[in-house]
C-alpha cells in the first residue's frame, strides 16, 4: 500500500495542529508553553531555511487500524545548503509485510535515483538553462512564510485557547526546554473534533487503501512532546494522534498516526556522491521519459454527479503530435455532447509546446482569452497525465490555481486505433 501525498499532509498536519493544541500554557515561571513552542518550530524552520550549513533530518511515522500496521515509512534525508547538496534514505513497510526502498542524490548539476527493482542508478544531468531557473536541491522552503500562513495560525491560536492544564514545560539539562502534553477523548474540544473530523473526512473519500470511515469521527487520544535545545530550535519532535470512526457498515475503527522527527550532526553533517563506476547506470533525458513511443491520441470523459448518478457529458482530448530530442508539441481539446453546454460551457481548445532542457511547463490561452501554464508527462504503461491551470509559487515549485475547471480529470487513457 502507499499513500498519496495529500494523505500524508493530512495525517501529518493534523498530527501537528494537535500536538499544538496539547502544548497549551504551562507554569507562570515559564510562560506560555504553547507560544513558547510554537516560536520554536519557527525559528527552526527559519534556521533550516538560511542558518544551518549542513544537518541531518531523521523521519519515522507508523499508520495504523486497529492495532494493525497500514504503512511505516523512515527517512534519513541529509542536506548541506552552503554546497547545495542533498541526499535521501527512505525505507517503506506496507500492510502486507512488503519492503521498499528508494535512494536519491542531488546536486548543483546532477540528480541520482536508485531503483532497487532493478538495481539501476537513473542519472539526470541539469543543463546551464535549467541550472538558472532552478532552485538548489537542498534549499529548505519556510512552510510559515507561505501565503495563508498567517491566517491558519491565528485559527490554531483562537483553537488552543481554553487549552492552559494538559501540558509541561520543563528546564532542560543542556539549558533548553522540553515540551510534553496530551490529551484523552473527554479533553479534547468539540471545535477540535470538527475541524479534525472535516480533515480526515477530505482525505479518506480521495484514499483507497485506508479504511472508509464516514462517520461518528472523533479525535480519541494525542499524545506529543518536543525538545528545544539552548540555541533555541527543537532537535526532536513526537507526536500519536488517534482518530475514531465507523464506516458504512457500521464497524469502528482506530486510525492511528505515530511521528518522529529528529534533527542532528548539525554542522557535521557529509555527503558522498556515490560511486557509479562499477554500477549499472540509465541515462535520464530532459524530456521527462518522453519518447516518440508517446505520439499519439489520449483521451478521457467528462463526467458530471447528477442526482446521484454519474453522467458522461463530453470529452477531453490530447494529442501528442511530436517528441523531437526535449521538445515535445501537440494540441488539447474538450467536446460537450449536446444539451450539455450550460452545465459546461467554457471549452478550451489549444495548442502546446514546451522544451524540458529549459521549463516543463507550457503556456496555452483558454476560452475566455486569457493565459495560463500547463504540464504533461508520462503517467502509467499507455497514460499521461495532463495539468491545467497551474501558478508558479516559486523558481522551482507550481501549484494548483483556486479556480480549477469543472469535472477536471487529468488522467488520460491511449486511444488505440
């Protein structure tokens, strides 16, 4: 089994949202514990951001229902950001008793990814065009200085208040802090409840491989601490979150997420680029695994929810026309069966073309004239998959604009003649 991403946000973020609303205020001595912590996740995001030379970040988080493992996950990620160097462990445990694993280096000018299916190292060379409008690969991106920040925590803020006797905050023997709190079911506020109820709600209707939980939803048990050291950023940081549920059958379930996070070898952290000379070695092109194999017709329906039913009301259609080196071309456009034009009637019909030594995003004009960025790559054995609507957040980063087409699916299918 392997979670999306999304799933993993969610989880993680409600696990860090709670461990928050645990560590309430403390000891008068003290001062508030919670704004105490909560200074010291930003000044350590700060400090990883611009700060610290070079450290090590350990990862660990175990998924389970009901006392049964889901997924565990560690991470064992270095980054040296005065060179600009990364590398990355990763160990991946599914239900089943599976284990995966992945290796992946990176530098200024070249990325290393270890498939251990096939014992192959996959090398992508960044070209000089690439290298300038790209961020360094060990470059940390502040999650409190993303737009919107501000505003989700000055929510968590007005959630913690009645929070003040679940938490402790003691002097620590290095002259630090250390942070631990929790709270039971009968603690833990309704507003908490239904924010968390909301969360995990959005993410297992999008989740295949976790159990359907769609109601009685509740926050049952949480579980954290952290330790601060005198230089005042957190070296470690634990968190349990207990969710509880019944699927539509009525069957209760015990969701529960368990995180580790450790920071160390600051300043003593090394990277060693591995040694490829005796291994198999792949090339990567900068096409993004674009080949002439992907000219050709792709397609997949639009579909709409009408009074409970699902309804196909048109077509979307892609076209890859040409993959010439980097460059690839080719056309979009989306057709309505008729009666259907009110329920869609903004259909964009365009033509694309981008040079993955420069930019994988392309720009296209919509129906109504105005402009905006897409991408398209490689998806399953037969598939691509097509973006729209994209913003850059950054040199290196895009998102998904707010106002996304209606019945948008991005997957497309290879139409065989």
């Amino acid at each position: 089994m392997k979670l999306s991403k999304k799933s993993i946000t969610v989880l993680s973020f409600t696990v860090g949202a709670c461990l928050f609303v645990s560590t309430a205020f403390a000891d008068a001595m003290l001062g508030s514990g919670y704004d105490r912590l909560k200074g010291s996740v930003k000044n350590t995001a700060s400090m990883m951001e611009s700060g610290l030379n070079n450290y090590t970040v350990e990862m660990l988080y175990t998924l389970k229902d009901n006392d049964q493992i889901l997924l565990q996950s560690s991470n064992f990620q270095k980054m040296d950001t005065v060179n600009q160097v990364k590398e990355n462990n990763e160990v991946t445990k599914n239900a089943k008793g599976e284990t995966t694993s992945r290796y992946t280096y990176a530098d200024k000018k070249q990325s290393i990814d270890k498939n251990e299916l096939d014992n192959t190292y996959y090398v992508f060379d960044y070209s000089d065009e690439m290298n300038r409008n790209r961020k360094g690969p060990a470059e940390f991106h502040n999650p409190f200085k993303e737009k919107g920040a501000t505003e989700v925590e000055k929510i968590v803020d007005a959630v913690v208040g009645s929070l003040k006797d679940y938490v402790q905050v003691e002097e620590g023997a290095d002259g630090g802090k250390v942070f631990s709190g929790s709270l039971s079911e009968a603690q833990v506020p309704a507003i908490v409840n239904a924010v968390s109820s909301f969360g995990i709600k959005q993410m297992l209707d999008n989740e295949r491989d976790l159990p359907d939980i769609e109601s009685d939803i509740f926050v049952k048990k949480v579980v954290g601490s952290a330790n601060e050291n005198k230089g005042g950023y957190l070296e470690n940081l634990t968190g349990e979150i207990t969710l509880s549920g019944k699927d539509k059958n009525g069957v209760q379930h015990d969701l529960n997420l368990n995180v580790m996070l450790k920071i160390s070898n600051i300043g003593s952290t090394k990277i060693t680029k591995p040694d490829l000379t005796t291994a198999k070695v792949e090339k990567v092109s900068h096409n993004g695994g674009f080949s002439s194999k992907y000219v050709g017709t792709y397609q997949n329906d639009i579909i709409m929810d009408k009074d409970g039913k699902f309804m196909k009301i048109g077509e979307r259609t892609v076209k890859i026309t040409s993959v010439d080196g980097d460059k690839v071309t080719g056309t979009y456009s989306e057709t309505v069966i008729p009666g259907f034009e009110s329920q869609y009637p903004n259909k964009d019909v365009f033509n694309f073309e981008f040079n993955m030594a420069t930019s994988p995003m392309f720009t296209y004009t919509d129906s109504k004239g105005e402009q905006k960025q897409g991408m398209v790559h490689p998806n399953q054995t037969g598939k691509i998959y097509f973006d729209m609507n994209l913003e850059m957040s950054d040199k290196n980063a895009y998102k998904q604009s707010n106002s996304m087409k209606p019945f948008y699916d991005g997957e497309f299918s290879r139409v065989f003649e």
